[in-house]
C-alpha cells in the first residue's frame, strides 16, 4: 500500500504543473524594478547634463548642513561660473520642497558658483535634483 502511494505522489509531481499565470505577479514586479533602474538612470543623467550645461532658470534643490532642504534659481551664468538667486525659505523635509518653489520666495540678490564647486556639490549628492 505505501509503495502505491509512494508510486501515486512521484507520477502527480512530474506530471503536474501549476498554470504559467501564477508566475505573472513576478514577472510585473520584475519589469517594474527593471524599469525603475532606467528611470533612476536616465533621471540622473539628465542632472549631470543640467550642470555641466547649466541654463537661466534652472532649479538646483540642494541640501543643507542641518538637514534642511532649499532652492538656488539660476540667474546667469558665464564661461566658469554660475550664478544663483537662493530661495529664502527651507524646509525640514525633501517631499516639501515644492512648496518653497515659488518666485516670490527668492531672494533680491545673487552670488557666482564655480561650475566646477556646482558639479562637486551634484557628485557629493548636496545638490540631488535639477529642474529645467
């Protein structure tokens, strides 16, 4: 009797397959990390090329010492230096920095950043995000 059972459970295993769709949770979850990777990639790419090429109008968020987070608008730039108008507000969180955003908030004057300080900031992570 046990070697019939034994004999029973050997055939169900190799002849039994579960339905190929059980597996399609997987497969979503693996598209969207893959394409979450690129995205993240292309996302920092185009940073890179925001402050290797800055332009008027540009948007740096940037980090601040304390753990606050701020703006810095681009107001011209020259052949080696960038110069930026700071936003006179910070806030304690980085999902809050659209809220600062606004052109009255920035300050009446402006200070140069060498491009070369500007992509040390970028590569440290200081400045994480630029909006053209």
């Amino acid at each position: 009797m046990f070697g019939e059972v034994k004999q029973e459970y050997i055939h169900l295993t190799e002849v039994a397959k579960g339905p190929i769709w059980q597996f399609a949770g997987l497969v979503l979850i693996a598209i969207l990390i893959i394409k979450s990777y690129f995205s993240i990639s292309q996302n920092n790419q185009d940073n890179l090329n925001r402050i290797n090429s800055p332009s008027v109008g540009d948007i740096y968020e940037y980090k601040i010492d304390r753990g606050e987070y701020s703006t810095l608008k681009v107001a011209n730039t020259s052949k080696d230096s960038v110069f930026v108008i700071p936003n006179n507000y910070v806030v304690d969180k980085i999902t809050g920095i659209y809220k600062i955003n606004k052109p009255e908030n920035y300050a009446e004057y402006q200070y140069a950043i060498s491009k070369t300080k500007l992509k040390e900031m970028f590569e440290s992570g200081e400045i994480f995000e630029v909006s053209r």
